[in-house]
C-alpha cells in the first residue's frame, strides 16, 4: 500500500541511501536520497511534501542532529515533519542530544529494517495526530478572528434612526457632510466603509483609516453590497458616488 508521505534519506555512503531507499519504496514510501547535509538541506526547501527525514549521525560535514536542527529552524511553526537518526557508533550522550532536537527515533547500524519500518509506522502516528492538531489551532483562529470581526461589526451598528451626515474619512475633513440619499440605507460603520470605496481605498488602506482588520472590511463590502443588490465594489463604487454626486 502507498504512503501519503515522502521520506528524505541523507547518508554519505550512496550504498546506504540506495538500499534504504529500494527497501523503502518496496513497503510503499515514495523516497528521495541525498549523499550531504548541505544537499539535503536543498531538497528539503525544494520539495516541501517531505514530512519524514532519515538521516545517519556522523557525516562529515554535519551531524545528523545538527542537520534536523537546521530543518527545524527551515521549517518553522509552518511546516511538520519528523527524523529518524541512526549511528554506527550509538553513545548515551548522542542519543540525548537526538531527542533533545526533537528527533523521533534512534536505530543503531547495521540497521534492522524491519524495526525501521516499524518505526515509520509509529512516526507516521505521531504526524497524523500533529496535523491534527494544527487543524485545531488554525480553526481556533479563525473562529477567533470570526468572533472579532462580528465584534467590530456589532460595535459599529448605528442604532440612531435619525443620523443625517457622513462622518469624516479617508481624504476628508473632520466637517460632517449632508448624507446622500443612498447612504440613508447604511450603517454608520458600512457608511464609513462605502464613503472610502467611492473614494477608490483598497481594503488594506479601509481597515487602516477605521482601524479594523481587512476580514471585518471585506464583511462589511459584502453586507452593502447585498443592500443595494450589486455584484462588485466598482458598481457600488459607481452607485454611490453617483448618488454624493446629485446632491
């Protein structure tokens, strides 16, 4: 059966890297080989679907730990992965340094291929519940920046049935000016929105002068445009700024 993941074998000896990569791809990994930290580090950045990485300890140029800690550094909180080192000469301290750079397992050569299978299957446990769990947080954020934005949007409905101006925005002067007639239909914050769009402001250069995030503007541009039955903001734009022009 095929594996969704792609594994990043680094080893300075090609014969290890092209028989691990054989028995790999035999179990159904999809592999790639690398003969030098500093090509692995390449291919890394240059393949961002490589979620496993194994990687022999001493090489000549950096270590195995060294270069799961440069990956790490690479990757950042955006991207998730895992290691594996293996040694032909495992000591206490190697392996307390490997698992305090966060590597997920240390086999010992002559490798075992079965237990490294074995330990595949375990890393890929490991990633799946990873994955998981940053779906969790992406959803708490949005569900957060949501719950913002309705915040603004409630704090910025006009509940005064006789407001009569639009107030200062954007290019304009702190006067309150004779409202328009089609702004009669707003609220006073999707009046404040709507004055900007005539005036040609991006969402960036709105959420600015309001001091609201950019998702809070594109609500309230979705909210008016519902309100006159448009479809972009160059017809609400055209609209409104033919209604300031009749005054």
């Amino acid at each position: 059966m095929e594996s969704e993941h792609r594994v990043l074998v680094v080893d300075n000896e090609p014969l290890v890297v092209e028989e691990l990569i054989e028995y790999l791809s035999a179990k159904g990994y999809d592999c790639m080989g690398c003969g030098s930290p500093s090509e692995a580090l390449q291919t890394f950045v240059g393949n961002p679907e490589i979620d496993i990485v194994l990687s022999d300890f001493k090489m000549p140029s950096m270590s195995g730990i060294e270069l799961v800690e440069t990956l790490n550094s690479i990757a950042g909180s955006g991207r998730i992965f895992e290691a594996i080192i293996f040694t032909g000469n495992a000591e206490k301290n190697d392996v307390i340094a490997a698992l305090r750079a966060g590597v997920a397992d240390y086999f010992q050569k002559p490798l075992d291929l079965d237990s490294l299978v074995e330990g595949l299957a375990k890393v890929r446990v490991k990633l799946g519940k990873r994955h998981g769990e940053a779906k969790i947080r992406m959803l708490s954020h949005n569900l957060n920046a949501i719950s913002n934005s309705l915040s603004e949007i409630c704090t910025g409905v006009d509940t005064s049935p006789n407001v009569n101006t639009v107030g200062s925005t954007l290019g304009s002067s702190s006067e309150a000016l004779p409202m328009p007639e089609p702004f009669k239909k707003l609220s006073r914050r999707q009046r404040d929105v709507a004055n900007l769009i005539v005036k040609g402001a991006t969402n960036y250069q709105i959420a600015c002068e309001l001091g609201i995030s950019e998702n809070t503007v594109k609500l309230y541009v979705s909210q008016t445009l519902r309100v006159f039955d448009l479809n972009n903001r160059t017809q609400l734009a055209l609209a409104l700024g033919q209604g300031m022009s009749e005054r």
